[in-house]
C-alpha cells in the first residue's frame, strides 16, 4: 500500500485475507442483507476512537476486549446511530 504498517487496519470476514499480518487486522462476520447489523457502526467507532494514535497494532489488540458486542462498542454504535442505549 506504500504506506507505514502501524498505521493500517485490515477490516474484513475472512482471517485469511490478514494472516500474514493479524495485528492489524479486526475481524468481522459477513454481510448479507441484514439491514439491522450494526457490526460495521461499532467498528467504525472504533476506528474514530484509535485515529491519530501512535501504533494502531496496539489498539487492534484490544480489539476483543473493546468488543464488538460489549457495552462500549453497542454504546457507541447506538450513539452514531441516534439511539440511546441502555
């Protein structure tokens, strides 16, 4: 890509498209016509959360614990989305 590794995220379903660099890499299902998936919403708060840093190898790390499904990451999501989440 001609640019710096530690600052490229890799988003994509298939751990073979990241396996030879998996610490940039988060992971997500696939989309097929489900029009109330919000994996993508959560991600993308994600990314505005880790844009600026340093080394987003260290962030990719926290990927799972940040969670897709965790409170902060549906928070967020609902935020970007206008709902308020409970």
């Amino acid at each position: 890509l001609g640019r710096e590794v530690s600052q490229c995220i890799l988003v994509d379903n298939s751990p073979l498209s990241y396996m030879f660099q998996p610490e940039n890499a988060i992971g997500c299902s696939s989309y097929i016509d489900a029009t109330m998936d919000g994996e993508l919403d959560v991600i993308a708060a994600f990314l505005e959360d880790v844009r600026g840093c340093g080394d987003v190898r260290e962030h990719c790390r926290s990927w799972r614990q940040w969670g897709i499904y965790g409170s902060k990451g549906l928070a967020l999501a609902g935020k970007r989305r206008g709902v308020v989440a409970g």
